[in-house]
C-alpha cells in the first residue's frame, strides 16, 4: 500500500495496473500520466519496479499485494482500491476481482472504496458479505451520472457514491435520497480543463438536505487547484463522511 495526497482517505491498494479510456474524465487521467512517465524511464534503462516493463493500455494483476502488510494493522485504514486502474475493466478476470473481494471480507477492521467507470458490471457482485465496501461510480458530466446512478442504485453495497471528479459542467445528483456520499473537485494538472466553483456549491447545497459531501479541490481567482480547506470560501468548506 502507499500513501496518497487523496485527502478523502488514508493509503492506495493497487492489486492492479493499467486502463484504458471510457469518459471524459479519462483525458488527462493522472494513472496513465505517470506510468508512461515511469515506463518510459524504465525503457531507458532506469531502475524500476517491473510492472513499468509494460504501457498503461495492458492490465497488470498482482497478487502478491493481496497479502499487503499494512493488511493486519489493527487500526482502521479508509483504503482507496485500485486508484491506479478499474477492478472492473473487461481485462480483469472475474477469478481475479472475486480475490479481491475475498480480502476485503477477511479485513473488516478496514474500509474499502472502490470507485469505476463501469458500474453496470458491478451489478453480477453481491456484496452482503462485505459490508466494509464502499461502492461508487465516477461521473464528470451530467450525461455520465445519468447513465450510470440506476447501475449502482440497483447494486446491493451498504455505502453507495459518486465521485464527481473531475466536474467538467454543473450536475444535478439525481436519486441522491439513494446514494450515501458525493465527492466533488476540479480537475488538477497543467492540462486541466475549466471548471466554476459555483458547480461545486450546488453539490455542497445537497449537505443541508443530509446528504454527506465532500468537497475535495477546488479553484482560485487564478485558476490555480486549492486543496486546502481553510482556503475554501465558507460555504464550500464541507468535508462529511457517510454515516456507518
């Protein structure tokens, strides 16, 4: 496991590498970013672990990472699931998501959040033996979480979320009596694509309605990404957890 700068939980599991491009939120993804960077540098000859052997486009499995050390810590861990791929991209094998999942039931200790693109496959799951999970589905425009809420409203996942991220227009969080959590924020990098922190209020408004919100990163007069919460404008400055 590694720490992240992902500020809505504590460390990254990637039992998986690699993806391949679904959404809009794809354009400028960060995963596939840095692999090249790195394989490219493995190419040249630079000492590096080696899944960086292969691009970003072919999906690694690890299995040696089910048995992660930090696994035992009796301390309880918010850990983000495969932020360096999608468990359920077509490449990954049931065998190898149904690992997975069986980790994650023998660590009830931990909680797990899993977010994909492709939630309409999540459904063949049940997850009544894995109450530690969080399921959720990412979405950056309005025409994605209309697709993709009915997906996960119909999995049976005792936490269920959206991560808006990157928000690339105002959205509208439908069903949201149905869903437990909403993560909001712009898009980072130097590639980054507009973005007005007015849509990032409207989220914050569904927090008085009771449903928990997190605001993640928003942006300056400047453009520049504020992920510092006391930099936020108050009304913004709202970082909730599902009620569990």
């Amino acid at each position: 496991m590694n720490t992240t700068k992902i500020n809505w939980c504590d460390v990254s599991w990637n039992p998986f590498s690699g993806c391949t491009k679904i959404a809009q939120g794809c354009k400028n993804c960060y995963a596939e970013k840095l692999h090249t960077m790195r394989h490219k540098a493995f190419l040249e000859g630079k000492k590096l672990p080696q899944q960086y052997a292969k691009p970003f486009s072919e999906i690694q499995f690890f299995p040696k990472r089910l048995s992660d050390p930090k696994l035992k810590n009796k301390k309880p861990l918010r850990i983000f699931v495969n932020s360096m791929s999608d468990i359920f991209h077509n490449n990954i094998t049931d065998g190898q998501i149904n690992q997975v999942f069986e980790v994650i039931e023998k660590h009830q200790q931990h909680t797990f959040m899993i977010l994909t693109k492709r939630i309409n496959r999540a459904v063949e799951w049940s997850f009544q033996d894995t109450p530690n999970l969080w399921l959720g589905f990412s979405a950056s425009t309005q025409k994605e979480y209309n697709e993709n809420i009915d997906w996960l409203l119909e999995s049976n996942a005792k936490i269920k979320w959206v991560s808006i991220e990157p928000q690339l227009e105002k959205i509208n969080i439908l069903k949201w009596g149905h869903v437990q959590w909403v993560v909001c924020g712009c898009e980072s990098g130097t590639n980054r694509r507009p973005f007005d922190n007015s849509w990032a209020l409207g989220i914050a408004e569904y927090s008085k309605d009771g449903l928990p919100v997190w605001i993640k990163q928003i942006r300056d007069k400047e453009n520049k990404v504020i992920e510092d919460i006391d930099l936020f404008p108050n009304e913004l400055r709202i970082r909730e957890l599902p009620n569990v």
